[in-house]
C-alpha cells in the first residue's frame, strides 16, 4: 500500500508551516484525500508537487498578489496595458480552489482559453477590474440575498462602468473558535466584549469588510476588540492561529472546519461569491466560454461536493 502522510508530515518534509500545506491544498497545488475529517497526501501526490515546483515560478499574472492598493499611480501603470498582452485571461481573487476549478471545466472545451489567476482579495480585484488590469473579479460579499444585491455593493467600486454579474454560489460564513465556545460567542457583537482575542482579516478581503462594516454601522470602536490591528492575509492562516491558540476565534468560511475538525464553527449567514467584469465583454467568445463553464452540472457538483457551496442559482448572469 502507497504510503499516506499527514499535513505536519508533508509540512516537516517541506520545511514549512502545516497552514502552508492546507493553503497548498486549498488552491489546488497539492493534491490530497480526505480520509474521514482529516487530508491525507500520498507519496505520489508529494512528488508530483515537488516536481512542479521549479515550473510553478512566474505562472501568475502580473499583478502584485496581496496588500492594499496604491493610492496613486504614476501614467505609466495607469496606462500600461495588462490586458491586451496577457496570454489568457486575468482573473482576480484570493479563492484559488474555485480558480481552479474553473481553470479546469475551462480545459475541456474545444478551444480552450488560458486562465490565470492573480491573488488578490475583493476590493482590491474590483479595483483591478475598474483599472482594466485584470478581465474578472472573483468577489464575495456578506448577507446579501440576491444578484441585484451583489451588483449595488460592487457598483461604488466601478463607477461608470456598466458590469456583468455572474453568480458562482454561496457558502456559510461564521466564527471559527475553541471546541466547547468557551467565550460564548454567537453574533459579531460577541467579538466586542473585550476579553476574545480574534485572528482578524487583512483589509480588502470579505470577512474584513463585513466585521468593518458592522462595527461602523453600530458606532463600536473596533479598539474594544482584542487583536483587531494583527492581520492575517488568508482565512487559513487565522485559521491556523486559531488552533495554535495564539487567537480566541476568527471570522471565516465554513471550509476550515475541514482543516481544523478541532475547532467549533458558528454560523452567522451566507455570503455570495460571484465573477464580475465589464459588461462590454459579455459577448466576447473567451467570455461565454467562463460562463458556459460555471453553468455546467461538472462545475456546479464540484463546488457541492468538495466545497459545500448552495449551487441553486449557480451560473445566473445580471
């Protein structure tokens, strides 16, 4: 029988952190099996990353991956077109695995078109996308509804530019904390109470944006929560900070719980994940083609099946 190892296993081998190998997972670069509640990776599936490594450099767009976006420009980037001189389309987004599974559906049509992703998180994909540095923006937003909600949240960051929604699914997002909730925390406002020190999100990213959002809507200082200034750039790392106990809780997807079976997930609502870009796109073939690929029943099953998305409206286009 293949020998099978586990995430600290590979991390040792690796000499990298366990959350390192939880985010190679997510994104789709290490391959494993789930095994009951926990991953396992084979010793083939090990060789075929470490064999992948060297060629791995200098796939991604170009685009710096993470961090705020720059207040100013000088003309040379502004005008700079990324667009015309990328060999695929660009799309922007910190989720990987849905990239990826997209990037995938994408290879098995006739004529296949190029996806390359350039992490980044939603606002500053959407920024991209009004810069016309990336061709979609992979964005999620917290509690809304429906499409005509997602369009009115994502419409301040692309002022004069009429856009195309198309709805990927939507996934449960809450409070990862200690087995048992020994700090009781059922609501946002639970995170308030001084004594729970969070894993907070860099800003920009979803999670970030709905904590920010709430505490500005409710006049809360966000200096009455303990940890609110240490940013964490994935859901994995706070995740992970979570587990080693360095934090109380985090806000993130229902996902983790995959990763860190350890922990206790508190559900507060749903958030939508949908592609966006230029509406003038819309008949492009390269185009039709994403949407094509996210209406599939391959695609659709998929984000059931390893991502527990709601797949009702998956493909619905605004």
């Amino acid at each position: 029988m293949e020998k099978m190892y586990t995430a600290q296993e590979v991390a040792d081998y690796l000499k990298i952190k366990k959350t390192t190998v939880y985010e190679l997972i997510k994104r789709g670069e290490l391959s494993s099996v789930k095994i009951g509640k926990q991953f396992r990776i084979s010793q083939a599936q090990l060789d075929q990353y470490t064999n992948a490594i060297p060629s791995s450099f200098g796939a991604s767009a170009p685009l710096p991956p993470t961090g705020q976006p720059e207040t100013e420009f000088s003309d040379s980037v502004l005008k700079m077109d990324y667009l015309s001189n990328a060999s695929g389309l660009i799309v922007g987004g910190q989720d990987s695995s849905v990239v990826e599974l997209i990037k995938n559906q994408m290879e098995l049509t006739p004529h296949p078109v190029p996806l390359l992703h350039s992490y980044m998180n939603t606002y500053n994909s959407l920024y991209s996308l009004y810069f016309e540095k990336i061709h979609l923006a992979l964005a999620t937003f917290s509690h809304t509804a429906d499409l005509q909600t997602v369009y009115r949240q994502a419409a301040p960051f692309l002022p004069g530019t009429p856009a195309a929604v198309l709805h990927i699914g939507r996934y449960t997002e809450g409070i990862l904390t200690a087995p048992g909730n020994p700090f009781h925390l059922h609501t946002l406002e639970d995170l308030t109470k001084g004594t729970v020190r969070i894993a907070n999100r860099e800003k920009g990213s979803s999670i970030r944006m709905m904590l920010d959002e709430f505490l500005s809507a409710r006049h809360l200082d966000p200096s009455s929560i303990a940890g609110y200034d240490k940013e964490y750039m994935s859901g994995m790392s706070a995740a992970g900070a979570v587990s080693a106990k360095s934090a109380d809780a985090c806000l993130c997807t229902s996902l983790y719980t995959a990763f860190f079976p350890e922990l206790e997930f508190i559900p507060l609502g749903l958030a939508s994940m949908d592609l966006i870009f230029r509406r003038r796109d819309l008949s492009k073939t390269a185009f039709e083609a994403v949407i094509d690929c996210v209406r599939s029943d391959s695609f659709k099953n998929s984000l059931q099946q390893l991502y527990h998305y709601q797949t009702k409206d998956t493909g619905t286009l605004l």
